[in-house]
C-alpha cells in the first residue's frame, strides 16, 4: 500500500492493532484447547471427580465424550506435539 493510504488509513490502526491482538489470544486459546496433553489431563479429572462422586455416570459419560471428541480432533489436525507444545 502506498504512502497516501497508509495516511488515510492511519486513524484505523488502533482497530487493526486490536484485531490482529485478538486473533493471536484466539489462536493460543484453540491451541490449548486443542493440546493433547490439555485433553488427557481434563479425562482424568473427569475420572477422579467420577470415583469421588462428584459427578453421576451420566454426566462423566457426556463429558467424557466431548473431551474424546475434542482428542480425536487434536491428533487428526497433527499440530501438536501431544506434550504441551507445538513443534
């Protein structure tokens, strides 16, 4: 883009500051959500809170399908490298 509409867009730059912020935190958050180490961690939450009777067998049953749902979706994709990190 040229010098003049870098000028005009000037007044627009703390917008697209802000966007390109809110993208980034959007990413790690997907990213950590997605982790398979985040996803293994949640399961055996799930399954302690299951044995201490926190939560019915139905309610570990819908959770816990939700939390393979979202594994089988980490290990498709392959951007991580299952320990918490990305390669």
């Amino acid at each position: 883009m040229g010098l003049i509409g870098e000028v005009l867009l000037l007044p627009f730059a703390p917008v697209r500051g802000s966007a390109w912020v809110i993208g980034e935190v959007l990413r790690e958050a997907e990213r950590i959500y997605y982790d398979p180490a985040t996803v293994r961690a949640e399961l055996a939450r799930l399954e302690e809170q299951l044995e201490a009777g926190e939560i019915t067998e139905e309610e570990f049953d819908r959770r816990e399908d939700e939390l393979l749902d979202r594994l089988e979706i980490a290990l498709r994709s392959g951007d991580t490298t299952g320990d918490g990190t990305t390669p």
